[in-house]
C-alpha cells in the first residue's frame, strides 16, 4: 500500500514540474516576439544627439548606434601621420625658407609635414638634416628609427668633408644634383601654360640695348678658369665686367635680384653667368635669376654638358658647344647684331618661368615627408661612406 501511494506522489510531482516548466518557456516564448509594448520592458542605452545611421526596412523602425567609443575614433579618414623635420644648426640664410614653409602646399596629402630648427626636438624627429657648413665634430646620439640627412649644394672643391666619424651616418643626400635621394637645385623652369599676357615692345628693347655682354663674379681664382675665359672673349667682343674679379663696382653682392643687375639686362645684350665649377647639373642663382625675375637679356653659360637636359632650348648659349672663345665671339656677334635673330632667343625665353630657391626649397621638403610616407616607417640603410657615394669620380 505504502509503495503504491509512493509511486502515485512521484507522478504527481513529476505532473506537476511539466505543467509549470511548459507555462514558463511559453510565456518566455511569447514575450520576445511581442512588440516592445508588451508586458516585458525595452530596455536601451540612453543615446545623445541624433545617431541614426539609417533605415532597416522596417516602417518607421530606424537602427540606433551605440557610441561605446568616443566619435572622433569613428571618423571614416584616420588622422594624418606627422612627419618632423629638423634642420640642425641651420645656417642663417635659410631660416627665412623654413619660417616660410607652409606644409598646406604639398601636392601630398597623406600626411602633415613639419619643420623645425629647435635642437631640443631632436629625438622625436624622424629626419635630422646635417649642412656641411655646420656639422657638429661629433654625430650626435643617433635614435634608431631616424634618417640623416647630408645638405651641400656646393661641388665637391667648395663642400666641408665632415671627419671620418659622419662617414656611414647618412641614408640620404641633398644636393642640385638630379640624382640626389633629396634633389634641391637652386631653381627650376618650366613652360608658361598661357602664353598671352603682357605684351613687350621688342623692338624698343632692342634699341635700348647700347651694350653687348657683362659678368659680374666675387670670386676670381676657381676651378672653372672663368677669369681667363673672359679675358680671352674680351679680344674679340665688349664685356663689361663687374665685382671683386671686374673692373666695376655694382651694388652688394646677393643671391636675390638686385636694382643693379635689373639695370644691366636693359642695357646690354648678353649676360654671362659663369659658374665656379663645372660638375654635372651644378647650375646657380646666376642664371635662374634671369628666369625668375624675367629680364630682357639672353645667358651664356660655361656649362655644364648635361645643362640642355633641364634649361630650355633656344634661350640661353653654353661655351661647351664651341671650340673656343673666339668661335663663340663670331657667333655672339652674329645674333647680337641681327635684331631678327636676336629677339628670337629672347621672345623664346618669354615662354618659360622658373622657380627661385625659396619655392624649390619648400618643394624639396615635400618630396622629404612623401619619401616618409612611402617608407611608411621601414628603417633603411645607412651609405657605408656617403662622400665617397657622393662624389666618386665627380667634382
């Protein structure tokens, strides 16, 4: 009897379990289908400000984003990279082109790029930038991840050869020449892309030119022997000369224009922008400046070989395409006394303009941080002796 009233409570028990089990999942089953009005509450996150990202489809049902990180992080275009530039012990004459930087100018727009002369920002730099007229006697302690940077734009007689301590310091160079891994010539020109504008009255200038050549030059013994190459001219044709190595005075000397050269290019026919050296692609303010600053007068140039590559056809003359002094005399005569020839070689410079220091200098520096990005942080190599690299069988 006792067990068979045992085994009825034990179904009873069981009976009753499935019947509250059953009712409790319904109910569960029930409530999440249910629209939010139901008996169950819809709980959400409070949400500021409108962050609706659009609709689901569902009516008047819009999805909600949940803000679990600040919203700057949620910012489709990441924040630029930073790259900074120090120049280290700057010479004077180019702080005015670093203060005049403006990184908003780079074609590249992947990154900011910031320069600075303040040697206490040395070790978050990522490129440091040595000039051989103020190098430290010692490298100073180098970070791991940084770039050095050797700037001359001298030729190998003029360039200050650091000791042998700076000989496998530097991964990169800067220099005018075009092969550098930073190039920085001392302009470049290029073609107008309109042509029309002001119109000159060639004839007139022609006419105002009373006088054939000049050159003005501040240093007289150099590698070039261009004293003696004018001397010799001088035999054969009319050069004024002007400085320390001529027989006239004519202001201050200067990189930048000067009134006096201004006055010059009106009155005289051919300019002579001798350079000290002639080395591959070295090629100086002298005759950008020509360019530049658009005055009425054609160059001549002592070289170098490579110079029909970057300056345009047809409107300068270079020494190195004829024999002698006397052969280039026949032909200078020869266009300076023919208005026809002459104006040729002068409306043909019309259509170029060039780029000074100051803006080439800026450009460089962008070349600088796209080089950065490109490496994207990727340490490279130092040059195992960069003067040799650099000047191998160069001057």
């Amino acid at each position: 009897m006792i067990t068979k009233m045992k085994s009825y409570l034990e179904g009873f028990v069981i009976a009753v379990f499935t019947i509250v089990s059953t009712i409790f999942f319904l109910g569960f089953f029930l409530s999440s289908s249910s629209p939010s009005n139901g008996s169950f509450t819809n709980i959400e996150p409070k949400i500021e400000g409108d962050d609706f990202i659009g609709d689901t489809g569902l009516g008047s049902e819009k999805l909600r984003v949940v803000n679990l990180v600040p919203r700057d992080s949620l910012q489709d275009t990441p924040a630029k990279k930073t790259w900074r530039i120090l120049w280290y012990n700057i010479p004077f004459y180019l702080v005015p082109y670093v203060k005049n930087f403006q990184a908003k100018t780079c074609k590249n727009k992947k990154s900011n790029c910031l320069l600075t002369t303040d040697i206490k920002q040395f070790n978050m730099s990522d490129v440091v930038v040595f000039t051989h007229t103020s190098i430290p006697g010692r490298p100073p302690l180098k970070r791991k991840s940084q770039i050095w940077c050797f700037n001359s734009l001298e030729t190998r007689a003029i360039t200050h050869h650091p000791s042998n301590l700076w000989k496998d310091k530097f991964e990169w160079i800067m220099s005018y020449r075009r092969d550098a891994d930073i190039v920085r010539p001392y302009g470049k020109i290029f073609r107008k892309k309109h042509l029309h504008g002001v119109q000159k009255n060639y004839t007139e200038l022609f006419r105002q030119k009373t006088k054939f050549g000049v050159w003005m030059s501040s240093h007289c013994p150099v590698p070039s022997r261009r004293k003696a190459y004018i001397e010799e001219l001088q035999k054969y044709v009319s050069v004024d000369t002007y400085g320390t190595c001529g027989k006239q005075k004519c202001g201050t000397r200067t990189n930048a224009i000067s009134e006096c050269l201004k006055t010059l290019s009106k009155e005289h026919k051919f300019y002579f922008s001798f350079e000290n050296n002639i080395c591959r692609d070295y090629t100086t303010e002298k005759l950008f400046n020509l360019y530049v600053h658009n005055l009425d007068i054609i160059p001549v140039i002592n070289g170098p070989p490579q110079a029909s590559q970057y300056l345009p056809k047809g409107t300068y003359l270079n020494t190195m395409d004829f024999s002698s002094p006397k052969a280039l005399a026949e032909t200078l005569q020869k266009i300076g006394s023919n208005e026809t020839l002459y104006l040729q070689y002068l409306k043909e410079k019309d259509k170029y303009f060039a780029l000074g220091e100051m803006e080439v200098f800026g450009e460089s520096m962008c070349n600088v941080c796209e080089k950065l990005d490109q490496l994207g942080g990727k340490q490279i190599p130092t040059k195992p002796d960069f003067w040799e690299y650099q000047y191998n069988k160069e001057c």
